[in-house]
C-alpha cells in the first residue's frame, strides 16, 4: 500500500483545522521561526522545537491516521519535558476512514497552502467529488431549482409524447 504522509509545519508555527475529521492538528514548534525578544527563551527552554502531528493517509484503503511524534523514542526526553508541564499528548495513532477524493483534496490544500509538508508518498490524481461543506449542507440556488423543473417537464412532455404515439399506432 501506498502511503502519502504530511507533516504539519507552516511558516508561522500554526496548527491546522483537518476538516474532514473535524479537528486542529498540532503544527511544529519551531523556535528559529519567532520574531520576537522572548525567542530566545523559547529556544533555551525547548531547544530546536517541537514535531507537528503527522497526517498519514492510505489511498488504496481509504484509511488514515493522525500520527503523534512525541511517542517516538528518538523524542523521550522532550515528551518527559511537555508531561511534566502538566501537558497530555494524545494517542501515538488515532485512526480515521475518509473516502479518497476528500482525503486527498485537503491534504493537497495543507501542502500547497504551505502549511505542511510531502514526508512520504505522492499525492495522487483521484477521480470523484471532494466533500468540501462539513458543517452545513447547500441549498440549491434559483437557478438550479428552475433547471431541475424544466429537466422534470422535458421528461413528463416526452412521456405523454411516447403515450399519444403508442395510442395513435393502435388506431
């Protein structure tokens, strides 16, 4: 299977709202990028910074999960560090399913917004509509309505055509 991982970390240290599971995910710390005065008592107190969660997505499943860096060995210290601040971390992986065409439409949107970055995998062509409205549903305007009312005429006008022409071939 092939895997597409991104790695939130925008320029200004942000998070990012994954809409299709409806959550923030946690962007780097990275301390190098703060222009203020108190930047360099960020850099004392958590050294090169922090991971950002990564997104991690299976295309050939549908299935994906928000991966957590901070459970890795490599970052022990750091972890032991943010508990003892009285911070919790989520789970090491918390698993989602979303259909392809969504999924990949905003991964493609947090990288080429550049507030995460490709770490594995391509992001692939998907055919399908994305689901881009999860908060609310969208009425149709107007002019869909009166289009979708002329389409159901045309239909009913071609049914009684089809019906006077099997009445006009009994006669």
């Amino acid at each position: 299977m092939k895997t597409v991982a991104v790695e939130i970390a925008g320029p200004r240290n942000q998070c990012v709202y994954f809409a299709p599971l409806r959550m923030r995910i946690r962007g780097a710390l990275d301390v190098r990028k703060i222009a203020e005065p108190n930047g360099m008592k960020l850099h004392q107190e958590w050294g090169e910074g922090i991971p950002g969660q990564r997104i991690e997505y299976y295309p050939e499943s549908g299935e994906g999960a928000i991966i957590e860096p901070l459970h890795d060995a490599e970052f022990a210290a750091l972890r032991e560090k943010i508990e003892a601040k009285g911070f919790k971390l989520p789970d090491q992986r918390q698993p989602f399913k979303c259909d392809v065409a969504t999924a990949i439409h905003h991964l493609r949107a947090i990288v080429e917004g550049g507030a995460g970055r490709l770490v594995a995998g391509d992001l692939p062509e998907v055919e399908g509509t994305p689901e881009t409205r999860f908060h609310s549903s969208q009425r149709p305007g107007p002019m869909d309505r009166l289009a979708a009312a002329l389409e159901r005429q045309a239909e009913l006008q071609e049914k009684t055509l089809e019906a006077l022409l099997k009445l006009a071939a009994k006669k």
